[in-house]
C-alpha cells in the first residue's frame, strides 16, 4: 500500500521524501460499495461506524511493525465554518478512534490548521484539488511549542489521519507545513481509512 501512496503522491514533492509509512484500511474503485463508509461519516453524521472502522485501523496499527515508533497523530483541520455546519472533524473522529485502537498515542488536533477556506474536493477535477489546497495548511506554531514542552522533545514520528486519500493533495499540502516546521528526523506518515485507486 505505500508503494501506490508515494507514488500517488511523488508529483507533489520535489524534495523526493515520500512519506514514511502509509495505511489504509479500505482500498476501492469509484464504484466500490465501501466508498460509502466514508461518505456516510463526513456528510450523514454516521460517527457510530466511523468510529468502529477508525478502531479496526488502530488496532491494525497497533500490529504493524512499521508505525511501532508512531508517537503523534494529526487530523487534517476543517476550516472553523465548516467544521461548526458539520458539528464534528471526520478526520478527527478517526484519530481518536486509531488512538484507541493503537497504545493511546496522542492525538493532536490543533497542530495543523487552515489559513483559508476552501471548496470541498469532492467534485473537483485532480488539478482543481491541487490548486484548491495549495498552501492552505499551516503549523500552529504556540500548540508545537507547547507540545515540545510537556514531551521534552520533537515527536519521532508523526501521521497525518484523514477520511480518504485520493489524489493526495491534501495529505501532502499537510506534509510540506509539518516539514517545514520540522528537521528531516522526524518522520511523517499518512493513515487514512480509504485509499481510491
């Protein structure tokens, strides 16, 4: 599975660092009936299976070898108007269930947020979506420095959770603001419960 995210994503980064580790619990085509999990939980409030799905991946996680050293978990941000017309962060939603599901690792909400408010991706064509979220993510530079100061160092190890990964535009707009805060030895993954081919 990581081999099909990086090189989904290997347009995006001119600097050639693919993410470290990538998962995904469910992998579907556009008519695949899976495709519903995730639609259901960001657009019909379906939080109940959304957070079972979310804790299936966590205890996967917790299984894997490869995020054995994960020791952060950073929900891809809503603007805060959308995020208050839909009561709740999908993408956070699932953190805290792969948390959970996965030794209790932090989660931490704020890290990332939104400099703008964008249109929502889902009909958007590949290129739309990244002109749509180009530069749109930013580190919250207070809630790192907070986050230092109660671990006493820079995480290890950090995911990138959201809902579903399709083009990769949003996961790597939220990797190139996390990298840009943070040295080449901290490691950056993407989890997400779907991954579109």
């Amino acid at each position: 599975m990581a081999e099909k995210f990086n090189a989904a994503i290997s347009e995006y980064f001119p600097e050639n660092e693919p993410f470290s580790c990538a998962c995904a619990l469910f992998f579907y085509t556009h008519d695949s009936e899976y495709r519903y999990i995730t639609m259901d939980l960001k657009y019909n409030g379906a939080l109940k299976t959304g957070r079972h799905f979310a804790r299936e991946l966590g205890g996967r996680i917790a299984r894997c070898g490869w995020f054995a050293d994960l020791d952060l978990l950073v929900p891809v941000p809503l603007h805060p108007m959308r995020r208050w017309k839909r009561g709740y962060n999908q993408a956070e939603v699932i953190a805290r269930e792969v948390s959970a599901g996965c030794r209790g690792i932090h989660v931490e909400p704020s890290l990332l947020r939104r400099t703008r408010r964008t249109r929502t991706q889902t009909a958007l064509s590949v290129e739309e979506k990244k002109a749509n979220v180009e530069g749109v993510f930013a580190v919250n530079e207070k809630v790192l420095e907070e986050l230092v100061g109660k671990r006493g160092s820079l995480p290890g190890h950090i995911a990138i959770i959201d809902d579903v990964f399709t083009t990769g535009a949003t996961a790597a707009q939220c990797w190139r603001a996390l990298r840009a805060k943070l040295p080449p030895s901290v490691k950056i993954s993407v989890i997400t419960l779907a991954f579109v081919d």
